[in-house]
C-alpha cells in the first residue's frame, strides 16, 4: 500500500474482526445485526408504510438511516413505529424509542455518533417518541414537497466493478496495489519479519461506490477522505487516492477505541460502532464479512 514496500499476501486468509467491522460499541450494544431486519417491502416491491410522520421520517431519512436503514449495520433498524416499539438490544427492559430519547441527550455517548443532533430536530423527534409514536402520513404517501428522500439501500446492489479497471500488477509496490484486498493482514507479518514498519499496519482499506465490488477493483476514483475520531477526540484524516485506498502508519496518537466515517463530496457516513483495529478490508469483503454487510460505501 506504500511505495518500496514489498508485501506477499499469505493464501486463505484469516477474516479478523478488526476496525472496518461491525463491532459492539462501548455501552456494550451487541455486534453486528441481532437478526434480518424485518420486511419493509409490499408485494409489489414497494416500502411499506413506515407509520413514522413525514417530519419525523426526514429526520431519520438524514441523520439515522445510513447505519439504522432496511438492513442495519448496528443492532436495530429506525425505519417504522413498529422498530422504535421493539425492546432495545442493548437494555431489553426499555424499549427502542427509550434508549433512542436517551441517546439523542447523551453528550458523551450522542446518537448519531458524529454529535447530537440539533436542537429543533432533536426536539421534532423527542415531542413524537414522549407523545406514544402517534402514527402519521410516511413520506413515501405524502405529496409534499422538497421531502428528504432517504435513497435505495446501497447494499441491496448487484455484485459489479463499478469503475472497469482492475489492478493487474500483482505485488508491485504501490500505494494503488490490491484495492478490496486485507492490507494489515497481508503487510503486518512482512513488517514483523523484517524488524520495521515499511507499510501500513495502523489502519489501512478501501472505499467502494457500491457495496459488493471484487477484489482488485478499483473503488473510489480518489477525492474522498476517511476521517478517524479517537476517543479523546482527536481526527485523522485519511485521503482516498485513485484507487479508492486509505491507510495509517501505526500511531500512539490515535486513541481506541475510535469511530470512522466517510467524507465524499460534501456527504458523510458514518460507521454505526467503535472500533479496536484496523484492517477494515478483512470484514468489508465483497460480500461482507464478521457483521459488515459489504464493502466501505461512500455516501
């Protein structure tokens, strides 16, 4: 991932739930999706009614639906009221909507992870879960406009290489080499045998434009950026280059466990969980891997 570094990727190699997976968060939240998120689609193939007012669904259209979508990378789906009455995977004796009130006012531990949210929207959302969820028109029935579209479920793609250029150089050093494939696990053993760090072995990946890309793919065609916050707040910020990878050398600086999201063209989005490592390629496979329901997805 690096100019000069040599790196032999080892065959079968060991899928490590490490920083690009979906891990349990500090308060203990169980990892990955508890089970399939329920049906939100009619027979015709259409979202069914979520049930959630359209004022209250363009909320979570924009700050919830990226991790809390149809199929959740963290514990839970936000999409109907339904979802919000369920008893809460982290504390089964509250439900959804107790832990979501509690969490959208938790400073330290705020919902969405990238901060709370801002005080007229916390509010709009805070007035419907205190009122018992009262049903309302979901925006997928109303006709008003500039309604916040929350877009397909970009894991629901079919398999493809969205940009047609695949890498064909092998090992070759190159901070270009062998996008989608586990950076740490092929660099780390390389480092360790010759007594220093000649490639990445902090945190180290690749961003796709859809969710099920092969390996050797190149992802992401460069401007995009990988910010990670250590948990004292502190952000490295990892640029994408043209072959949709990212890396860190390893560093003391970065303070686990940290959150990760993704920057590209003025969106972001954000990983649902902390995380502890860094070979994010080892559980963003094609198909995905240890909770992570596929490839990094820029927003």
């Amino acid at each position: 991932m690096s100019p000069g570094n040599a790196t032999v990727c080892r065959a079968g190699l060991i899928a490590l739930a490490l920083a690009g997976c979906y891990l349990p968060d500090a308060a203990g939240e169980d990892a990955g999706r508890e089970a399939e998120a329920p049906n939100t689609s009619t027979d015709s193939g259409l979202p069914a009614p979520s049930g959630v007012p359209c004022d209250v669904e363009q909320v979570l259209a924009a700050r919830c639906l990226g991790c809390h979508g149809t199929r959740p990378s963290a514990p839970m789906p936000l999409v109907s009221r339904d979802d919000f009455s369920r008893p809460a995977p982290s504390a089964p004796s509250s439900s959804v909507a107790a832990v979501v009130s509690l969490r959208m006012h938790d400073a330290a531990r705020p919902m969405p992870p990238s901060g709370l949210l801002p005080a007229a929207e916390r509010d709009l959302v805070e007035r419907w879960l205190q009122a018992g969820l009262p049903g309302g028109l979901d925006c997928a029935q109303s006709s008003d406009a500039g309604v916040v579209d929350a877009g397909p479920d970009p894991f629901a793609a079919a398999p493809t290489c969205t940009s047609q250029v695949s890498w064909t150089s092998g090992n070759l050093k190159s901070p270009l080499m062998n996008p989608g494939r586990a950076c740490i696990t092929c660099h780390r053993p390389r480092n360790l045998d010759e007594g220093k760090e000649d490639a990445p072995e902090g945190v180290a990946g690749t961003v796709f434009p859809t969710a099920h890309e092969p390996d050797l793919c190149n992802g992401l065609p460069g401007n995009g950026t990988v910010v990670l916050t250590g948990a004292d707040g502190a952000e490295f910020r990892l640029p994408v280059n043209a072959a949709g990878n990212f890396y860190l050398f390893s560093s003391p600086l970065l303070i686990k466990p940290y959150r990760a999201r993704v920057e590209y063209q003025g969106r972001v989005r954000h990983m649902g969980a902390t995380q502890t490592s860094g070979d994010c390629n080892s559980c963003h496979t094609q198909a995905g891997a240890n909770g992570a329901p596929g490839r990094i997805v820029a927003p």
